[in-house]
C-alpha cells in the first residue's frame, strides 16, 4: 500500500528512476499511527532478495530498477 502524496508521487518512478538503498535495508511496513502514515523498518527482513527487490518496488512504488548496496 502507498499513501498518496509520498515523496515519489508524481516522478514516474518505474520509468525514469534507478534507486539505490544500503545493502543493510530492511523491508519496510506501512501502517497509521495517531492519524500519520508511518513507514517502519521490519527488523530481521532483509529487503536485498525479497519479493519487492525483486520486483523493483519500495515504500509502495515501483522504480526502473532497486540496487542494494554493494550490487552492480
């Protein structure tokens, strides 16, 4: 799920961004707290290799392509 208005909206992420995170990032949650959408880093879940890396999606888009840290 992603929020409207996040810090991508608008970009054309899947076309014209190639993203590159720490080879240390985790997947992330998105959820509600107090009314404020808070995205949260699921400890012990690397996202280097997971569904979303994958697929090139993060914090609800999808990118041209995702590289973690150490990756070519």
């Amino acid at each position: 799920m992603k929020p409207p208005g996040g810090i991508f909206e608008g970009c054309g992420t899947r076309w014209m961004i190639d993203l590159v995170l720490s080879g240390e990032q985790n997947q992330m949650s998105f959820s509600q707290v107090e009314g404020k959408d808070v995205w949260t880093a699921d400890d012990g879940q690397p996202y280097k290799g997971s569904s979303g890396h994958m697929y090139s999606q993060f914090l609800g888009y999808t990118f041209r392509s995702v590289t973690c840290g150490g990756e070519h």
